[in-house]
C-alpha cells in the first residue's frame, strides 16, 4: 500500500492509498479520520479517488469555519 495524497484539516486526516494491486476494481481507497470517526470509500481510477478527496476535504473546511 501507497500513501498518494494526504492532508490534516482540523483534526481530520484525509489520505488516498493505492492498494498496488493488479486488479483495478477498488484498487485506490479515500481514508478519513477524525476523532472519533474512520470512513473508507473505495474506488476504481485514481480520478474518482481524488475527486471524492476534495469533497472530503473541503467538508473538513466547511467545519472549520
């Protein structure tokens, strides 16, 4: 596993991970984590991933204000 993009917004940590597999269903997954909370979307192309990436992190900034 590859760590590809990361960022700490708050408290929440939001990562997207290569998986390195062959096969590319589900290959990458957006991990967040913030206190209390872990939640992992999986997805197919690396485009998805850093899509749903932003969406994550601009919520992290929404909360910040």
């Amino acid at each position: 596993m590859k760590i590809c993009t990361s960022a700490r917004i708050n408290d929440a940590l939001i990562e997207i991970e290569d998986l390195e597999q062959p096969d590319p269903e589900n290959r990458y997954t957006v991990v967040w984590r913030d206190k209390d909370e872990e939640n992992r979307y999986s997805a197919r192309s690396i485009e998805d991933a850093e899509e749903y990436y932003q969406y994550r992190c601009r919520l992290a900034e929404q909360r910040r204000i």
